[in-house]
C-alpha cells in the first residue's frame, strides 16, 4: 500500500514540477517575463492542478531543470516539496542559468565566425516592431524565393540565441538572403541582434504598447524597435509603416527611407490587416528587383488568421496564436466583414501591457461590443476554460460567428475549430 501511494505522490509532484517548467518555457526562462506573468489571472495555473497535462517542450534544458527540481524536491518533507514546487522550479532555473548562457554565448560566437567567413555577400533584410513580424516575414520570404535562394528565421523564432541557431544549423552557405525576424522585450535586445546579422534592409511593421509592462515606457518601446533602423549602414534602406502614427515620425535621415500603406492586393490570406504586410513585402521585392510577385498562393503559416466550420457548425475565426492591440481590432474589422446572426468573441486577455491593461481592454472590449452580440474576456470575467466551452457547446449554433482572440490551449481552440455537434 505504501509502494502504491510513493508512485501516486512522485507522479502528481511530477506533474506538478512539468507545469511550473512548461510556463517557465513559454517565458523563454526569463525572470522578467515570468514576473510580469505571475501579475496576471492567469498565473494560478501555474500553482493549480490542471486537467491538462501541460508539461515543457522536450530539449536538454528542460530534462536537467526535471532533474534539478526532483533532486531539491528530495530536501523536503513530502507535504512540504508538493507546495514548494514553484520555488523549485524557479531555482532550478537559476542553478542551471550560467551553464545555459554559457552554451548561448558558444553558440553566438559559433554564428558570428560562420556569417564572417562564409556569408561575406549576404544579404540580411531585419523585421521588427510591436506587431505583424511573423506575417511580414513569411509573405517576404515567399515573395523574394521568385528570385532569390532564400532562408527565414522559423516560426516565431525572434531572439539571439534563436537567430544564432538559425544561423549555425539552418543557413546553407549557397544562401543569397537572410531574412530576420528581431524581437525584444527591453531595450538592447535588437541592436545586439543587428551586429550579430548586420542587416543592410530593415523593416518596421508597427508599434503601440504591446509588452508595456516589460518595456515600462511607450518612449522604451520606441527606442527598442528603432535600433534596427539605426544598426542599417548609410546604403541600406529602412522601410517603414507610413500608417502607424509612432512609426510614420520615426525617420532617422540616415539612410533612405521608404514608407508603405496598405494596397488591395490579391492574396489568399484573409483579413485587412494582411494588405499592409502585403505592402511592407512588395516594397522590399520591388526594392530588389523582383519583377514577378504572387500573392495568391501564400503558404499558410502559424500566426495566419484562419476561418473554418467548427462547434456545432458555427463559422470559426482563429486568432489565437497570439493577440496585441492592433491585431485584436484587426481582427474585430474582419469579423465585421462576415454575415452572421449571431457574433459572440472570446479572448484571454492580452498579456504585458503594465500600466496600461485596464484601459487598453476596456476599449478594445467597446469597439468588439460595436460588432458582437456577446464579448467574453476570461481574465476580466473570471471564466475558466472549461466553462467556456461548456458555454460554446449550449450556445453555438450554424447561425453563430465566433471569433477566437488570444492564446488559449490547445485541447480548448481543437474544440472549439472540430465541426462536431
């Protein structure tokens, strides 16, 4: 019996170390990022049981912080290593930091030697700003393949260390493009970036307050993202969003400057926002001599709004990889393009926004109510995830339109997009 009861107790202290591990993970291990997130409604998931199994992506990293966790777990009585779980986890991050930067920098310094003696002719076109990156990126990409041999950084990939790796493991010496995709989360970040890459072209998509609580300014969200156009040399070319009001202003005189606005160009991609990610694409192509621009057959990518049959086959609109302001109301402008009976939006909230948060949702809720019968923002309304879809299931019907705004988890937005009655 007490054998029986050993393996249950390891079993929920493991589970319950892989969920703390998991939202370490999903912050990049960062102490900054990770603060911000235990200021959220959200954060009791990190301390509660779940009926999902959420558990970190598996990498090296994540097997020595299980290690790390289960070794200082043995310290404690068993009540007491069950409740301390979040403190384990956070210092089995801390004890493996300086093992894990010191592979970074090995990584980083492996990159630069690689871009100094192999990639001399390069070209390395940066993409930054508070919204529409990945979009940009991916359109980019798929626009200068008419021409050029082309590589892109995966996914969502946007910080050092993960433009290094792309750098090292991913970038073929025949490579005539470089295609960069910059994040940043505090001023520094991007600038370190562009003298690892030196991007000669660099676009920048937008900016508002996304990730304000990081940042802690409007003005050092600015200084942030304008560090790629001051990185670009004299003969370089900064394009940049000539509808944004922060980044239309941003013209720094150093290099030429070219501005886009949203088009109607012909594309599969859906949404209004797109033709501005369109433009940014077009402007760079046509920069380069790219005569033959097909805007028809862009591959789907993950950060692509889609729209699908899905619960009780009400019309889906899947936004959810990710949600800042000017994609929420991006999203909203779409929905009201779409004939309905019924609108009803869902959406967690959006993240990192400080100061800013209340005010920010309170308006972004006013123009979603303008266009929607019901307006459902978890972290405001105090509605777990469960609830939710036991809501959708009684409520969604094929007259329905219901627009999913944020990151939700997996097993809930698969629910929500099956076409199941």
């Amino acid at each position: 019996m007490v054998h029986w009861l050993e393996i249950i107790y390891f079993l929920l202290l493991l589970a319950a170390l892989l969920r703390c591990l998991y939202f370490w993970q999903l912050k990049e291990y960062r102490w900054d990022r990770s603060r911000e997130f235990l200021k959220t409604s959200e954060a009791k998931r990190y301390f509660l049981p779940s009926r999902h199994f959420l558990r970190p992506r598996l990498t090296v990293k994540a097997l020595l912080l299980v290690l790390f966790g289960l070794v200082i777990s043995r310290q404690f009585i068993w009540w007491l290593a069950y409740l301390l779980v979040p403190l384990t986890a956070a210092v089995s991050v801390g004890l493996t930091a300086p093992v894990s930067d010191l592979i970074k920098w090995l990584v980083i310094g492996l990159a630069k030697l690689k871009l100094l003696f192999f990639h001399r002719k390069l070209l390395v076109i940066g993409i930054t700003g508070s919204y529409g990156k990945t979009s940009t990126k991916e359109i980019l990409t798929h626009v200068l393949a008419a021409k050029f041999k082309v590589v892109k950084t995966r996914e969502t990939t946007n910080t050092l260390i993960g433009v290094a790796k792309t750098v090292l493991f991913q970038l073929p010496l025949k490579t005539e493009v470089f295609v960069v995709e910059m994040g940043a989360y505090k001023i520094g970040e991007i600038s370190v970036i562009c003298r690892l890459v030196r991007p000669k072209i660099g676009i920048l998509t937008g900016i508002n307050q996304q990730h304000l609580g990081l940042f802690g300014s409007q003005d050092n969200i600015i200084k942030a993202k304008s560090e790629l156009l001051l990185a670009l040399p004299k003969t370089g070319l900064a394009v940049v969003n000539g509808v944004n009001p922060i980044t239309k202003k941003l013209a720094s005189g150093r290099v030429p400057t070219k501005y886009y606005r949203a088009g109607n160009f012909k594309t599969n991609l859906i949404g209004r926002h797109q033709q501005l990610n369109i433009a940014a694409a077009v402007t760079v192509a046509r920069y380069l001599g790219v005569k033959q621009i097909d805007l028809t057959d862009i591959p789907l990518f993950k950060t692509a709004v889609t729209q699908t049959l899905g619960l009780n086959g009400a019309v889906i609109i899947n936004d959810s990889y990710n949600s800042n302001p000017d994609g929420f109301l991006a999203a909203v402008n779409l929905a009201k393009t779409i004939s309905a009976k019924k609108k009803i939006l869902i959406s967690p909230g959006i993240i990192e926004l400080g100061s800013v948060s209340e005010s920010v949702h309170h308006r972004l809720a006013a123009a979603a109510r303008l266009v929607f019968d019901e307006v459902v923002i978890t972290k405001w309304d105090g509605i777990s995830e469960e609830q939710l879809l036991a809501k959708m299931r009684r409520t969604l019907t094929k007259n329905h339109l219901l627009l999913i705004e944020g990151r939700f988890s997996t097993q809930l937005i698969k629910a929500l997009c099956s076409n199941q009655s």
